[in-house]
C-alpha cells in the first residue's frame, strides 16, 4: 500500500510477554500491602429490604470495614451510575430508574451487590461476609420479557417498560405491505449470552493527598473518570484513572460497574490501596449480559420478488437496570443496519425495552448489529424457502445496486461504497457452493442431515469519530506514541507501531504504545463498536502530517534551504540542491540538541468525515446426527469487504474470533433463569462454551471496495465476524432440517432441542 510495507502481517510483538507470562493484568498490576474486596450479593431476584446486619463481621478477623449503601452516602458519594437513555416517540426520555452502587432499598437480581467487605486477606473478606445478616421479604419476580407483571422499578416503570422507540415510516410500510405481491413472516429469538472474557472484571484503587487512582480492565479510562468525578465531586483532575493489559472484553467491560465506585469508596474510607478481582460465578451473576430479545419481522415483495417493504417490532430484555448503554443496543445501533445490503425503500422498526429481575443486558460484541442482521437474513432465507427460489438468487435481486452508491438507508446511514453481489459470487465460489448437492448426498448416505446456510450481512462502525494522538519523541532514541483507544488483545501494540513506521520511517521496534492512562492521555473514545485501527490509524495520520509541517522549517533553517527545499519522502528528510538527509529521529535529536523541545512532542486530534460500513458473505455447512440432534459446523468460509488493511493476518484473526462467538451463541450459549429468578448457568458446568474442536477450518478472503469515509479507506473488522456468523449458521441449521418438516428454529441449537424438534416433526 505504501513504500513501508504496510498491509503486511509481521509478528505481534505484544505476544512475546504474554505467551512467556510477562502480561501485566488486574491480578498483576494491584499496589503491595493493598486490602482485599469482596461483596456480599443478593441471594433473590426480587426483595424488600428488612434488615442489614453487619456488626458481627466489621468484628471478623482481619476486616477494616464494611461498607453499606448508607455508608455510602454518609460518605458523600453519589449512589447512581451513569446510563444514557433513549428518546422516545413522544420526545421524552427513557425510564431513569436509580441504579445505586450498592443495593439500596431494595433487592432486584441475584448478584447485585448489597455490602463490600475490606479486609488483609480474601478468606477472611469472604469469611466475614457470611456474618452478615441480610433479611428480605421476597417480592414475585418480573422475569417475561413482556410489558406488565410484578414492577420492577414501580415509580418508574410500573408497566415494567423502559423505553418505546421507533425508526421508519409506519403509514409508507403498511402501504407496502397492502400492495406487495408476496408477503413473509418470522418471529426470530435471540437468546441471553453471557460474555465470559478470558479474563474477569476487576480492579484497585488508591487515593494520595485526596487524588483518585483508579485502574480497572476495561475498554477506554474516560468515561470511568467522569463518573467516578460525578461519584465522589472532585474536579476531573483530580481523578486518574489506568488500564492495564486486559483479558478480552467483548463490549462488556466497556461500562462504568457499581464495584468500581464501591472500591474507591472504601480505599478512601480505609487511607489505604482496595483491590477486587471477580470470581467467574460472580462474573458470570453480575456482569453485563448480551442479546436476549425476541424480534417479529415481515417482508414485502413484488412480483418479481424484489423487496418492497420491511417491518420489525422488537421486545428487548434490559435486566434489572439500565446498564450504561444498554437502551441503546437495540434501538439506535441495531438501526444502523436495519435493512441490511439490500435497497429496500420504506422500512418501519418498533422497539420495546423491558426490565426484569436478572442481570442487566448491554453491549456484546457487534451490540445491537448482529441481532438486526440475524433477524433479517433468517427471514430472508425463510422467505426463499417459501418462494421456492434459492436463498442466494432471492438476495441478488434485492442487493443494493453499485450504481447507487453512495446510498442513504431508510434509518439515515450512507452507504459509501460495497459491491454486495460481487461479494457473494466470490464466497459461493470459495466455499464451493455448486459441489454442496454431492455433499448433501453423501452426508445422507451416512445417515446425516446437512445444511447450507448464507448470510450476507453488513455492520456499521459506531464509537466516537474522534481520535487523538500524541508523538513523542523520547530521549534514548525511541518513540511514544499515544493512543485514546485500549487494546483488549487485538494486537493494538503491533498494528499501532507498525502504522507509524510506515509513514514515518521509524524503526518499528523504537515505537512505544502508551494507552490506558488519564493522566497522560487527554481524551479518547476507547475500544469498541471496531473502532480502534480506523479511528486511531486517522489520528495517527494527522499526527505525521503535523510532525512533517512543524520539523520543515525547523530543518530548513537548521540546513541553511529555503523551507520549499524540504521533503519528506520514504521515511527521509531531503533538502533539494544538497546532499543533506535526516530520518525522522535525527531530525528529532537535531532539534533536542537545538533546544526545540517544543517539536519533540506532536498533538493532533482528528474527526472522520464518515462512518464506514464492513460487508460480506458468510457460507456455513452443518451435519446433524438426527439419532442425537448433535450439530456440527463442517465447513465454513468467509468473504469480507474491509477495505484496506494494515495487518491482513490481525483482521483475519478478528474475523476467526468473530465467528468463534457467533457458533457459541448458535450453537450452546444460553443464559437461563428459573421461576425464581435464580441463573442455572452460573458456572462453566452449567453453561456451554464453544471448543477449539466444535470450530472447521475457517476459510477467509477478502474482496475490498477501499472505502471513502476516511483517508486510509478502512472500513473496521472487530466485530464483522459475528454479525455475519449466526444468522449463517441458523440458516444452514433451518436448511438442514427443512425436508423433515422442521419449520422454525432458534438459537441455541442444542442436541436436545434439534432432537425434540425432529421428533416433533415427525410425529
């Protein structure tokens, strides 16, 4: 792509320390002699609040205090974390419902934190937490995802709603629907996921002569600051907040959490560092929980079987709050790719966000993307089925043509660029799509069943356009460049340094990444929503093109040249009519030598003009054993459009992880509650994770259309993986048990389910 070498894929660096146990995380990272946290959570679903007796454990061996809501706000700290409502309809605001730090009141999920515990050692933070005397009268929990029933929040939201949103133009779709020639239905559930990062949440804090420090695992330091500032009323600058190396996050260690304000709480009140790390049931009651919504979807065609019309009622679970984002997952961000690559003229969506007694629901890897494409291209493929026409035929003739690009959505989004059928012809090429028959038969000889499953999906990259970026060069010859995204494990170390010294020159082993840090990074707008190497790579741009603007006169008068005799090209420094050249560190170290320290460190922050809007085609095979119901993915291949790469072998493992998550959540992943309220599938033993031996081969190419949103025509592939995997897997499921009479399926597809289906079917 350049004269450096970029879109080459050279070893991460950052591997080195983590595969020889040199990664630095929570665990790793908390201060000498700090205390330990441990929270008693609530045992219920749904409780009044009759007593909270915790004398017998502040007396507990080892134990420096006990923390309640009330001490809390004795203390002065703001109980409610931060969440950012919808607007509805009528322009008002979504239902704002406390949601205090630690229980006050009353209990509304299992695992909310009720009391923190700080003592020298977790035992004896554990051991004095089962002192304490919690009395509750339980109340019937809310647990239907439906409007009505015992009210979760009764002054807020006594129907149990908490927001109502809409997209579109009802009274334009319903005419569509009135007049189209053919018209299918499908009711598509999505169901709970808990995101299980390889690491748990955690985090220490320490306060010096009245200062914060915080530090947590986590996607971005900024909003964390904010709130901790709101928390406790100090002056931003009076809070730091860090992140150290982190164990995967998935969207779900994006948010602000009540443990973090409840540790600082308690560091202050003890003059001493507090640290807290999650136990993985603890993760697995308290964090943030992803999908979880049932979408009714119908489409309108004409005789020709072109798409005249789209509706979608939808009816999400938020959990027992509104966690940070989480009005927003299935409204606005699911709507960026409402109609998905195909030129539908009118469109109408319906949101309906409900509370119930269980965990909140927020951001999970594509957040609001992946359930929008799933419940669209399963109705796709259930309309083509219906039609008699093949899945793929159905979508060409519906595709958005190249001819209209750039094309703006029914939901607002321009599409700048893609070349959707083009896309689709080369994955049906790759995954061998003409030689499936062969494979069917085959499979049937042995008794199998098999499917094909297509899914032409695209995603819209969402997070804050703007980007910061710092160079510095330092004193012993290297360089630090800052960034104001956090890397969760994509490789940000290597793709970030790797980019600057291709536009720079700079040996790539002399570039530092500095993230993570408040107090040496201004703003930034984090990881998430496939941000990162776009947004950052644009700012990091922008910050070459400063160093270049600010260094030419500095070297002009330093070579003695006019300033229009200085280039910049191949990474050097020239001066026109002289033999005279200087790479980017020595003309760094000219000028520290000069006293120009004020060259020494660049600052640019950079806006895109755009979204860009990743695409592609996913092709999965299934075999079903019908005796077990047992699911297996035997093929699988992928065609994205990412635009232009940096590091094609990190996108591809972006992309591999992707669909690793999509498979979960298709095949085993599943969330589940009893009457009570009570999760049963709190532990690892209980809730089923895909293995490296439940995955095929995955083939993967790409087919880019450079895209025109930004300078480097990107177009991000954090999340792409996902968004397409499910709706391909579920389609090749449907496929696979069609001829049965199996007419409706729903993730996950379990052996017991697949098998309780074909029974079913078969009478």
């Amino acid at each position: 792509m350049n004269a450096f070498g970029e879109s080459q894929s050279i070893r991460r660096f950052e591997d080195v320390r983590f595969l020889t146990g040199h990664g630095r995380y929570m665990d790793d990272v908390a201060p000498a002699g700090a205390l330990h946290a441990f929270f008693l959570r609530s045992p219920v679903a749904h409780a009044e609040i009759t007593a909270l007796d915790i004398a017998a454990a502040r007396e507990a061996p080892g134990v420096h205090m006990v923390l309640t809501a009330e001490d809390l706000e004795a203390a002065g700290v703001r109980l409610g974390l931060k969440a950012y409502p919808i607007k509805q309809p009528d322009g008002s605001n979504g239902a704002l419902p406390l949601r205090p730090a630690l229980a006050k009141g009353r209990l509304r999920c299992v695992g909310e934190p009720v009391a923190v515990v700080v003592a020298e050692t977790l035992a004896q933070a554990r051991d004095a937490a089962e002192l304490i005397e919690l009395g509750f009268e339980e109340i019937a929990p809310h647990l239907e995802v439906a409007p009505g029933g015992p009210a979760v929040h009764p002054a807020e939201a006594p129907d149990n709603v908490a927001y109502r949103w809409e997209i579109g133009d009802a009274a334009a779709t319903d005419a569509a629907f009135a007049a189209a020639a053919h018209r299918v239905a499908l009711r598509v559930a999505h169901n709970r996921i808990i995101c299980n990062a390889m690491e748990p949440r955690g985090a220490f804090a320490e306060w010096t002569d009245g200062r914060l420090h915080l530090c947590f695992g986590g996607q971005g330091v900024w909003e964390p600051k904010a709130q901790l500032s709101a928390a406790f009323g100090l002056d931003p600058e009076r809070v730091r907040v860090t992140t150290p190396d982190v164990g995967g996050g998935f969207g779900m260690k994006a948010m602000v959490y009540p443990e973090y304000i409840a540790v600082a709480a308690a560091a202050r009140a003890a003059g001493r560092p507090v640290r807290w790390m999650s136990e993985r049931t603890e993760a697995m009651l308290s964090d943030n929980a992803g999908r979880d919504l049932i979408s009714e979807a119908e489409l309108a065609f004409d005789a020709d079987y072109r798409i005249t019309g789209y509706r979608v009622r939808i009816t999400s679970n938020l959990g027992a709050y509104n966690s940070q984002f989480g009005q927003n997952i299935q409204a606005g961000a699911s709507a960026r790719v409402l109609t998905g690559v195909y030129d539908i003229p009118v469109a109408h969506a319906a949101v309906t966000g409900i509370y119930t007694n269980t965990v909140q629901v927020d951001a999970y890897r594509g957040a609001g993307r992946p359930e929008a494409i799933y419940t669209l291209e399963r109705t796709m493929d259930h309309a083509a089925r219906q039609f008699g026409i093949s899945p793929a035929e159905l979508r060409r003739r519906s595709y958005i043509a190249p001819d209209k690009l750039p094309y703006r959505t029914v939901s607002g989004e321009l599409y700048d660029t893609g070349a959707f059928a083009r896309v689709l012809t080369r994955a049906e090429a790759e995954a061998d799509v003409a030689g499936f028959a062969a494979r069917k038969a085959d499979a049937a000889a042995r008794g199998r069943l098999r499917g094909l499953g297509l899914c032409s999906y695209i995603e819209a990259i969402l997070g804050s356009p703007t980007e910061g970026a710092t160079v510095e060069f330092d004193a012993d010859g290297t360089v630090s460049l800052h960034v104001g995204t956090q890397s969760n494990g994509q490789g940000h170390e290597t793709v970030f340094a790797q980019f600057l010294s291709d536009r720079t020159g700079i040996p790539v082993e002399a570039v530092r990444i500095v993230q993570g840090d408040s107090d040496r990074i201004a703003r930034g707008g984090g990881t998430g929503g496939s941000r990162s190497v776009t947004v950052q790579g644009v700012a990091t741009l922008a910050a070459v093109r400063k160093i270049i603007e600010t260094f030419t006169p500095f070297l002009a008068e330093a070579l003695e040249v006019p300033a229009e005799a200085v280039s910049f090209e191949d990474g050097t420094f020239r001066a026109k009519g002289t033999n005279r050249t200087l790479t980017v560190l020595e003309a760094a170290d000219l000028a520290r030598a000069q006293g120009r320290t004020d060259l020494l460190r660049q600052s640019v922050e950079e806006t895109l003009p755009g979204r860009s809007y990743p695409n592609g085609t996913h092709v999965a095979e299934v075999e079903i054993d019908p005796e077990t119901g047992v699911v297996e993915v035997v093929r699988y291949t992928v065609t994205d459009d990412f635009g232009n790469l940096i590091h094609p072998m990190l996108a591809e493992g972006q992309v591999h992880g992707g669909i690793a998550q999509g498979l979960g959540q298709a095949l085993c992943e599943f969330g589940a509650f009893d009457e009570t309220g009570q999760q049963l599938t709190a532990s690892f033993m209980d809730y089923a994770m895909p293995r490296a031996d439940d995955l095929p081969q995955i083939r993967f190419t790409t087919a880019p259309v450079p895209s025109t949103a930004n300078p480097l025509g990107m177009k991000g592939c954090g999340e792409a993986g996902t968004v397409g995997a499910l709706a391909a897997i579920g389609n090749a499921v449907q496929d696979a048990l069609w001829e049965e009479g199996v007419r409706q399926v729903d993730m996950p597809f379990t052996p017991v389910r697949v098998w309780g289906w074909l029974q079913k079917a078969r009478g």
